[in-house]
C-alpha cells in the first residue's frame, strides 16, 4: 500500500507561510525574467488563469481582481520542501521523493487507520512547515496518484466527489462498487501518465472515464498504444509494475541554465555567468559523489528578437582527467568562451553540462613509473578534493556563495546582483537561507 503526499499549490503556499495576508487572494508566480506562471492558487485559477500562461495577458487582472504575482523564489522552496518531506519520513519506513512538492510513502505491513495517519500527518505537516497538503492512499502508485487528485479536488471543489475523501483518501478502504462510481466520475486524463495526446485518442475511441481505461482490453491498448499504457491499466488493477526508489537515480549528465534578466554583449558577462553556471554544476557533481570526462558551454541570442542579429554556441571540451574541481571545470568553460564569443551579438541565455559521469573511484588511472610504493601504505588524500569538500562544507554551513571562485563575480566587481542576473523584480526574501533575510519580530 502507497501513500502520495502531494504539497497543495506549492510554491503559492511557501509564500503564503510567510505572507499571511496573501491568504484567500489570487496569487500566480512567475517564471524566470517573471515571464509566464508556473504556479497559481485556486483564487487564480478560478480566474481564468492558466498554467504557463504570459504574465502580460493576465497582468490587468492586478486592478480589476486583485490578482497578485510573485517571483518564483526557488530558494525557499526547495528548502520548505526539505523541511516538508522530513516531516513525511516520519511516517512510514521508506519513500521515495518524486518531485519538490510530491513523495510517495510505502506503507506495506502498517496496521492502523490510514485516514487517521494520512490526517495527523497533513496536521503535521500544516503545523510544522505551514504548507496544506492532499493524501491519497492505493495499492500502487498510480492509484495513490489518482486518489491524491480525488482527495485534492473534494477537497477544492465541494460536491464533485463524496465529501469524507476530501483532504485524505483511501482507496484501499472503499468497496468496488464506490471506487466504479469514482472512476466513472473522474476524466482519463486525471490517470497518471496519460498525456494530453493519449487522452485525445482514448476519448476518440470511447474511452473517457477512468472507469472506461479500466474496463478496456489489456492486449487492445498494447497494441494500439504501448507498454506504457498497459503498465498502466494493470496498475490501475492494482498490480504494481512501478517500484518504489527510495535512492534518487544518479544523474547521467547535470545541466545548469538560465535566460539573462538583461541582454549580455560583452564577454566577461558571459564569462561570470558561464563560470556559476559550471560552479554549481561542480556543487551537485560532488554532492553524488561523480567526476565529469566533460564539459559542454553553450549561449545563444534569443530567437524572439527577430530584429537582433543570431548567434549561437554549443561547444564540448574533453577533460584530460575526469574531475569534480570546480576550478578545473570552471577554467575549461572559461576556455571554451574566449574562443567562442563573438562580439556584436546581443545573448540572451547561456548554460553549461557536465557529462561522461562516473562515480569517483572509477576513473582510470594513469600509469607513473615514478610514482612511490602504493604497497607502502594508502595513497595520499588528493588535496584539491580536500579543498574542494572544504568549500562545500563551509557554504553548507553559512550559505551558498560564503566561498566561491573569484571568476564567478568577475563582472559584477563586487555588485550585489549579477549583470547577467534573472529578472526577478517581485521575489520575496529568502527567508529561511539568508541569514541578511530572515523575518525579524520587533517587540
């Protein structure tokens, strides 16, 4: 048995922890250069606001209905989530955190009322973090997904479903003839892993309802659709074909990008960004314990800007040794700038990948004819991996970017925000990371 816990409206809830007055208002945030948003409560939603839509169509809707944007602080809220999912951990022996707002729980072998532990649960973590949550409870992921949305939607929508699963819902506890009526009430496209297309496809051959997918003939939709699908049905079955991962996936290449808040047209602003960007790829290279064989550069003009001259670069440099130095890693994207840059052209994003990863230890050495007796004792401890693990225990410790390359600042000279920097006009404080940011009560 599976539990999905799932954050309501997320990153509009991490905002409202710390702006009560933001409770019961439309409240969108907004993506990076506060483009489009990413994010909506239901007051916004109710609005007419769509997922990914311009912030410029609904900006009128600040005077004529209150409608409040934020930018995106993805800061806080990957450390609300931290804090969101210790408290689930608790709970159960084992989970698998699939998204920042989502984790699974394996619940398998617990005795007790589900409901009852899904509702102290959510009470925890209302009471610890602030974030409201959903819970929903199936023998296998996709129904602990399906029953989420149903717990979900009661919960926001009084009189679509029965009103006891609002807020927590198990389907392990219903009879048939209660879940039949569920799934016949509930749209395809709320099952987990059918897209937008399958769902079209499946309502075009009589297929609408949940209760239809379920129904339907195993080997027909394998042939006409694929693997994926039938796992699918026969999850909704109730037989598991998605294990629970509990160990996150060691990542095969790490990427790390962003549009420029301000068109950058000399190099050294590609140059500072280019270095953070392979900086923090550095960071999360080390924090899976791999070295990179590679790495690639890319920056680009933006397309939109049909009056701008184009130009885009995407380049690989192979290392001689693969490594997680952030120094080595940012001089070889510093390399692969300088050479390609070209003055004149007005760039609007740039990024860089690690690739050719292996876990530290796997790399192949070199032969040193020279080298002392390994029999005579270990090997010494490599003093750039020292440094390198001294830098990221410190900034662990005091916050990102108490240590860092000078190169990575070279063209701000010392300016609180990068020239370079994501246009983030509406973000609120970083109130649990910035120690400059934390609420201060006056009493």
């Amino acid at each position: 048995m599976y539990a999905l816990v799932d954050g309501n409206n997320f990153y509009v809830s991490c905002e409202r922890v710390f702006a009560p007055r933001l409770t019961g208002k439309p409240v969108v945030v907004l993506s990076s250069n506060d483009g489009a948003c990413i994010a909506r409560s239901n007051e916004a939603k109710d609005l007419g606001v769509k997922m990914a839509q311009p912030w410029f169509q609904v900006r009128h809707l600040e005077h004529s209905a209150g409608l409040v944007a934020v930018s995106a602080n993805h800061e806080l809220y990957g450390d609300m989530s931290a804090r969101m999912m210790a408290v689930e951990a608790r709970y159960a022996p084992r989970q698998e955190v699939y998204s920042v707002d989502e984790s699974f729980l394996d619940f398998t072998g617990l005795r007790g009322d589900r409901v009852a532990t899904g509702k102290a649960m959510r009470a925890a973590i209302l009471k610890e973090t602030g974030i409201p949550t959903s819970v929903g409870f199936g023998a296998t992921k996709t129904l602990a997904k399906l029953a989420n949305n149903i717990a979900k939607t009661a919960d926001r929508k009084p009189g679509s479903y029965p009103a006891h699963l609002a807020q927590v819902c198990d389907f392990g506890r219903l009879p048939q003839q209660e879940l039949d009526a569920l799934f016949a009430a509930t749209d395809v496209g709320m099952v987990w892993g059918v897209g937008k297309r399958t769902t079209e496809k499946l309502k075009a051959g009589g297929i609408a309802t949940v209760l239809d997918l379920a129904r339907a003939d195993v080997t027909t939709l394998r042939r006409q659709f694929s693997v994926v699908l039938e796992k699918t049905l026969r999850e909704l079955h109730g037989t598991p074909c998605m294990a629970l991962d509990d160990a996150p996936p060691v990542r095969q290449q790490i990427l790390v990008s962003r549009s420029f808040g301000t068109p950058i047209t000399q190099v050294d602003g590609i140059l500072e960004s280019v270095s953070e960007f392979a900086a923090r790829a550095a960071e999360r290279l080390r924090q899976q314990g791999s070295v990179a064989g590679a790495i690639g550069v890319f920056f680009t003009t933006s397309p939109f800007r049909t009056n701008d001259r184009q130009h885009a670069v995407n380049v690989t440099v192979p290392l001689v040794r693969p490594t997680s130095d952030t120094a080595a890693l940012v001089r070889a994207a510093e390399l692969a700038v300088r050479t390609q840059f070209r003055p004149g052209f007005r760039y609007a994003k740039a990024g860089a990948i690690l690739s050719e990863l292996q876990a530290v230890g796997n790399e192949q050495a070199e032969l040193d004819l020279f080298a002392a007796d390994e029999s005579a004792g270990p090997p010494p401890v490599d003093p750039r991996a020292r440094l390198m693990a001294a830098m990221d225990a410190l900034n662990n410790r005091f916050g990102r970017d108490s240590v860092r390359l000078g190169t990575t600042a070279a063209a701000t000279n010392g300016a609180e925000v990068a020239v370079w920097a994501t246009r983030q006009e509406r973000r609120s404080p970083r109130y649990t990371t910035r120690w400059d940011e934390m609420p201060v009560v006056l009493a």
